[in-house]
C-alpha cells in the first residue's frame, strides 16, 4: 500500500467522519427544536381551551355550547382534536393532511431519527347531571420535520459540497506533491545505478526544492569522487608500470653491463702468460664494478622502501632524505624541524607520513618555484602529556596557485587519499603569488577512530 494512497484513504475517512458529526448535530438539533415546537403547540392549544371556558363560564353560559362551536375549526397543522362524552365522539378535528411544505419529501431516516416522543394531553370536564367531557389532543410533528429537514438538507448538502471541495484541493496537491517525490525516488534509482548525469529539477514546494539541491550537490561530489578515484587508479597504474619499466631498465644497464664486465674480467683472467700488474688491474677493475653494483642496489631498495625507516625510524629517515635533497638542490633553503617520539605515535604507519613528506618535496620542485620551504613535524599532546596526534606542515614562499581553479593535481589528492586512509585530517591553504601552506593531522595509534 502506497504513501499517496494511505493519505488519501486518511483524508477520506476523516471526511466520511466530519459528514457523519455534522449529521448528527443536525440531527439532534432538529429532533430538539421538533420537541419543543410540538410541546409548545400542545401548551398554547390547552391554554386557548381554559380560556374559552373561563370566558363561557363567565358569560352564564354552558361549555356545551362552546364545545359545539369547536366544530365549526378547520384541521391544524401540528394538532388533533378529539372529544368525548359518555363513551361517544361529538367532535373529531384531524391536524391538516398536507403539510406546509407539501414539496418536500421528507426521509424516512430523517423523520425516524428527529420524530419526538408521542405527546397526548387530556383535560376533563366534570357537569352536575352529565356525564364527562374528555378533551384529547395528540400532537403530529410532521410538518415541524418537513420544516426541519427543509433546513438541514441545506446544511448538509453546504457540508458535503466543503468536504468535496476540501478532499479535491488536498488530493490535487497530494498529487502534484507526490510527481516530486516519483522524480525524486527515479533520480535516486539512477544513482543507485551508478548514474550520475541525472540532476533533479528545482521543485516549486520549498522543502522539495532544498531535497532537490543537496541532491544535486552529492551526486555532483559523488560524480567528482568517482572521477579521482578513476584517476587514482590510472596514477597507480602507471606508476606501477613506470616503476617496473625503471627497474628493468637499472637492472638491464647496470647490473647486465656490470655482471658482463666482471664475466669478461674474469674470462681474461684465465688466460696464460698474464703478469701481476694485469691482473692486478683486473681485480681493482672488478672492485670498482662492484662498488658501483652495491650503489646501484642501494638506490633500487631507497626506491621501492628506504631501509633506514625500519632500522632507525621515521625521524632519522627523514632527516636522511632531507640532506640528500639538500645537496641535489642547493639554491631551495630548507627549514627541517621534527620532534622527539614521532616513532613512538605513529607506529606502522610511519611509511605514509614518509611518502607524504616525500610527495610534498617533489611538488616544491615541480611546480612552485620556491625558495624557502619549511617542514615541521610536531606531536599534540593531551591534558595529561600524552601524545595524542601528529602535525606535520608544510609551507613554501613559491608561485601557488587557485584551488577552485587548478586541476585535480594527482599528488596532492594522493596525500589527501593518504591521510583520510589514516583518520587524520588535511588542509590546503594557497593563493596565486602567496605559497602554498600545506597542514595534515594523524592521530596517534592509540586514538585513531
């Protein structure tokens, strides 16, 4: 059962039940006001025939006499007259068989539920010498229901034409509401589809026009997301490529021409009628050649994972790494500064804040044109002087650049993949000709999320 067919359903019966109140409050009123009209017609009837008689009386004549003028009434609407003397009806006046508004076919709910209680009232006259009169009057209530329900069709028939009217206008916009949600819910499908070219349009109702724009919002960011992950893995592809070809290559030139070296050294070596000196050569000649081949290794492992970071840790690596740049680029000023324990926060993940440093150092070459750089590495501690995070920053006096306008640069959306894969936080703060400032956040070990 659907949302929009359970509204419609509450909004049905909740009007099924304002129609039934009304009716009854038109119901009761009507078989009270009936009531009354009714009694009070009884009343006046036997109020006229006490003083009648009092005015015959007073007059020296006999009530006979005015009895039998009561013959000469036409029938009332609401009542009947009937009297009897001795055990026989002198006078009958039945109430008017065609009510005030003969037109109007009155229901036979209707009239059951307004008729009043059966009211007879009695009134007896006693003669000295003849026997009694007994006057009886029976009410008929039926032109006061015919009058009654003239008046409350038309209440009910103004209630049911509000009711309809009310269910159409909440129905309609029920409906034009629910056509949002329908986009609403084919947009999502799409997104769950993994399409994110669909875009919802802006909604006239306000609620839906905000649901519509943060829509649009996280698909758009989704859509970015998906493009850097993509561009992520191309990056990690070819890197990965581009490091087997760098390997191949090192060990085709070096370590094949190398090792050829040393075979034909050797093979020379072999030969008779060599002196001392020669061989002498060959040998020094072979030490060289292996000096070389442990340089080149010790390059090739730097490479692919700086041994010192397992041996004496991430601070004395990257100090390291850092005279080694200091002497390939002499004219950047370099400003290090690193605190004591950083091994001891960051634990395991020490070759990530490694690569971070080292990927921040390749961009100053690359890209900024630099002459100062500084790095820092410091430890937040809590309250009760626990390490509680890392904080490295970097920052250089270099060209930098608009962030909302440069490309999506892969080196620095690998430090942010970097640092969200630890539960820190990064930031990046830069303007055309002021630098870039560069801050990342890792919590320690033991406060990581």
């Amino acid at each position: 059962m659907s949302l929009r067919f359970r509204l419609n359903l509450m909004i049905g019966l909740v009007m099924l039940a304002i129609i039934g109140m009304g009716t009854l409050f038109v119901v009761h009123n009507a078989r009270r006001s009936v009531a009354e009209e009714v009694r009070s017609s009884v009343n006046l009837a036997l109020q006229l025939i006490d003083a009648g008689l009092e005015q015959t009386v007073a007059a020296g004549r006999s009530p006979v006499e005015w009895i039998a003028q009561l013959a000469r009434l036409d029938g009332t609407r609401h009542l009947s007259l009937r009297i009897h003397q001795g055990g026989r009806t002198i006078i009958d006046l039945p109430s008017s068989i065609e009510p005030a508004n003969s037109g109007d076919e009155v229901p036979r709910w209707f009239a059951w539920a307004v008729a009043p209680e059966p009211l007879v009232a009695e009134k007896h006259l006693h003669q000295i010498g003849n026997p009694m009169i007994q006057i009886t009057i029976d009410a008929n209530p039926a032109d006061e229901i015919a009058e009654a329900w003239t008046e409350a069709r038309g209440f009910l028939l103004l209630m049911l034409a509000l009711a309809v009217t009310v269910y159409v206008v909440v129905h309609t916009t029920l409906g034009r509401a629910f056509k949002s949600v329908g986009v609403i819910l084919e947009g999502l499908e799409n997104l769950e589809n993994g399409d994110y070219s669909r875009r919802l349009p802006e909604f006239y109702l306000p609620e839906f026009a905000r649901i519509s724009r943060t829509f649009n919002h996280t698909v758009c960011a989704l859509e970015r997301s998906r493009e850097e992950n993509r561009a992520l893995t191309q990056r990690s592809l070819a890197i990965q490529e581009e490091e087997r070809r760098y390997l191949a290559q090192e060990l085709h030139d070096e370590l094949g021409q190398s090792l050829s070296a040393i075979k034909a050294i050797a093979a020379s070596l072999r030969k008779p009628g060599r002196d001392d000196k020669s061989t002498t050569d060959a040998v020094g000649t072979i030490q060289s050649i292996c000096d070389h081949l442990f340089a080149v290794l010790r390059t090739l492992m730097q490479r692919l994972r700086p041994l010192m970071l397992d041996e004496l840790g991430l601070k004395a690596s990257l100090e390291d790494m850092i005279e080694n740049w200091r002497s390939r680029y002499p004219n950047i000023a370099l400003d290090f500064r690193c605190d004591d324990g950083i091994d001891d926060c960051i634990g395991d993940s020490r070759i990530h804040v490694f690569r971070i440093v080292q990927e921040s150092l390749t961009n100053v070459v690359r890209h900024s044109c630099a002459r100062h750089l500084k790095i820092h590495l410091s430890l937040i501690e809590t309250a009760d002087e626990c390490p509680e995070a890392l904080l490295l920053k970097v920052s250089d006096d270099g060209a930098g650049f608009d962030p909302s306008l440069a490309p999506a640069g892969l080196g620095l959306l690998g430090i942010r993949e970097r640092v969200a894969s630890l539960g820190g936080q990064f930031s990046l703060n830069t303007h055309p000709g002021s630098g870039v400032s560069l801050r990342v956040k890792i919590p320690c070990g033991d406060h990581r999320p």
